[in-house]
C-alpha cells in the first residue's frame, strides 16, 4: 500500500505536467513510450508463455498510430497505404520464417496493436482535440484540460474502486478472471467517475449532464479494459504484467483502464452529442 501510494504520489505531477504542456510534443513522445513499453510487456508474456508474438512490429504499427493521431507534427498524407505495407510485411516475414507461425504470431501482434495502439492512439486524439467553444483557463490548450479530465475520470475510479473493495466489498465480480474485484468496488468505482464526469465537465467543453454521462460511461469501460487485461494475464499465466511500478505492476497494469476509457473519451469528443 504504501509504495503504491509513493509511486502514485512521485508519477502524477509528471504525468499532468507532460500532458499540459503547451504544445502537446512531449504529450507525444510519452505516450508513444508508455505504449511501446507496455506493448513490450505484453510481448513478453505471450513469449514466455510459448505464444509468439513479434516485438518490433507491434512497435512499428504503435508509433505509426500514435503519429497519425498526434495533431502537432506534419505526418505523410498516405500514412493508411503506410501501415498496409507494413501488415504485408508482417505477413510475408511470417510466411517466410523458419518453424513458421503465423497464424499463431500474427494474431497476438494485431491484438496488441490494435487493444494497445489504437485504444492509445484515442488518448493522444484527446489531447489535440480542439472543440467549437475551448476552455483554456491558465493557458492551458483545450485538448490539455480534455486530458487532464480524462485523467481525473479513470483516478477516481481506480481509487474508488480499489478502496470501496477493501472496505465493504463481498461480493465477487468475476472469479474466474480477476478473484479479488468486488461488485461493490465496481459499483463504488462507477459512482465515482461519473460523479467526477460532472465536476470536470467543463474542462472538455459539456454540460454537466453530459459530464455525467461520460463520466459513467468511462466508469463501465475502464472496468471491462481492467478485466480485459486480467482475463490476457490469467490466460497466459501471469499475475502482472512487469514490476516496472512499485506496488502497481507493469506498465500495462497501469494504463489497461485508461485505454478503454480514452476510446469513449476520444467518441464523446469527436462523435457524441456535445451535452
């Protein structure tokens, strides 16, 4: 517990002071690191449990997501011809190999581009979104504050989650996948990010009954990707993902909730009704 709560002390000033600052570059840059790092661990499971699933490739399709999403720096207008080539690639490497697999090596490399790169490319959609009417208090750029609410969102319901469970919970969730979450937990965690939807409202541009509802629809989501990711472990025979966080896992651990809610969040903002 406690070096859970010093890691979360010492990382959180990091984490908002790259999503805020002004430009959204070093935004990016931590977001493609975090993502490839966290493909790494996932990478490492499968091969260690005798799936093989390819490193360098997961790492290629993450980064060309992460540019094609990021709004800062020009990308080259055929980036989707890009990444074509490179599944071709995959495919033909594959095909080609020695023991070829590919069925069973490319299934996991595309699982973990597209669960980890491209639920993580919704994040950094998030953070260059630019709505009709912007909150910019302190400077900050409005795609910053969309973040940072985000970030509130899925905090409130990690921490909610997680405290309600130890206190009142009883009643598993689900078992087979993850023996220690609690409905009550769950239920605590939802209550929590949809309430914190409202509060932060503001910051991404909505009303506060729109608030509440994407508050709450992060509180479903960030559960289902926490799950999503216990049930990748359990199956591959793993209780963490790395011990690259003290007291909280690897850095897949870390971000399995926000990946999910960052694919809401990212709808809300581009697709859903503004509040």
């Amino acid at each position: 517990m406690q070096q859970r709560t010093l890691t979360a002390i010492l990382a959180i000033p990091v984490v908002l002071g790259l999503m805020a600052w002004p430009g959204g570059v070093p935004a990016v840059i931590a977001a493609g690191v975090v993502l490839t790092l966290a493909f790494a661990e996932f990478t490492s499971m499968c091969n260690t449990s005798g799936v093989p699933c390819r490193l360098w490739w997961g790492a290629i399709g993450i980064l060309l997501l992460v540019l094609w999403t990021q709004g800062r720096v020009a990308v080259p207008p055929d980036m989707p011809e890009i990444a074509l080539v490179v599944v071709w690639m995959l495919a033909i490497v594959e095909t080609g190999r020695r023991g070829r697999r590919p069925v069973a090596a490319i299934g996991p490399t595309l699982l973990g581009i597209l669960w980890i790169g491209g639920l993580g490319a919704a994040f950094v959609l998030v953070r260059f979104h630019q709505p009709r009417d912007p909150f910019t208090a302190f400077g900050l750029e409005s795609g910053a504050w969309a973040v940072i609410a985000l970030l509130l969102m899925v905090w409130a319901l990690d921490i909610a989650a997680y405290f309600f469970g130890r206190k009142v919970g009883r009643t598993p969730l689900a078992p087979g996948i993850s023996p220690k979450k609690t409905i009550e937990g769950a239920a605590g965690g939802f209550l929590a990010a949809t309430l914190m939807g409202a509060v932060t409202a503001p910051l991404f541009s909505f009303t506060t009954g729109g608030g509440l509802l994407v508050g709450a629809c992060i509180g479903v989501a960030g559960q289902i990707g926490d799950l999503f990711e216990s049930a990748v472990k359990r199956e591959l025979g793993f209780k963490d993902s790395g011990s690259a966080l003290p007291g909280h896992g690897g850095w897949l651990d870390r971000i399995d909730a926000l990946l999910f809610a960052s694919g809401v969040m990212a709808w809300f903002l581009l697709r859903g009704p503004g509040g």
